[in-house]
C-alpha cells in the first residue's frame, strides 16, 4: 500500500478508445492486489480495467454514479457492479474462510469478511 494508508493515487494515463479494455491510469501494476478488495476496488476497477480483467463489467443503472454511497444494498451493487467495485469473479481472498465464516455477519469484523471472504459469506 502506498505511504498513505486507505487512499488510492492512481497517476493519470491514458483515454481509452471507445470499446477498448485498457487501464487509464499509469501505475495500476502497483495496485493490482487492490482490485478486489473493498473500499479500494471501487477506484481501482474504474481505473484499472485492463490489469483487474474487468473489461466486460459494466453498470446497467445510468444512475450508479448518485448511488456510490449505497453499494451495500443488493440491488444497488447488481446494477452498478463497475461503480460499487463488484466486478469479476466471486471468490475469497483469505485462506481462512471456511474458519471465520462465524464472523459474515459481525457487527465488528463484517466488513472484513466481506472484503476478504466474499465467496463464503455468500456476498456475491
């Protein structure tokens, strides 16, 4: 992670062209574990499509980019998956899922489970 911690500064890069699969931001190499993992795949997946293999992600809502703070419903991350940072495939980040799946619906350590366990959690 960069020297400051929960902020993402991707470099500007290039302008895509239209129908084309490509990062637009210069330094996505450096961010590439970020691309799922949450809140950072939010910027990350926008920026880096081509390294984050989201290319065909896409939101199908003309309103996702008013719905940014309401990722956390269902609906909201169905129909804006590139806006919420839900693209690609549904899988867990950590090994320990299967032990922690206790832990989906924590008050406390919810959020890390759906960041790192999404598959176990059924978060996706």
């Amino acid at each position: 992670m960069p020297e400051t911690p929960g902020i993402i500064l991707l470099s500007a890069g290039v302008t895509p062209a239209p129908g084309g699969c490509e990062d637009t931001a210069t330094n996505c190499a450096m961010y590439a574990s970020y691309c799922f993992i949450q809140p950072y795949s939010r910027t990350v997946q926008r920026r880096c499509k081509k390294t984050c293999n989201v290319c065909d992600c896409q939101d199908t809502d003309a309103n996702c980019a008013s719905q940014m703070n309401n990722c956390d419903s269902e609906d909201v991350r169905t129909k804006c998956q590139l806006t919420c940072g839900h693209c690609g495939g549904c899988s867990d980040d950590a090994n320990n899922c299967a032990l922690m799946s206790y832990l989906c619906n924590d008050a406390t350590f919810g959020s890390v489970m759906k960041a790192r366990c999404k598959k176990t959690c059924n978060f996706c």
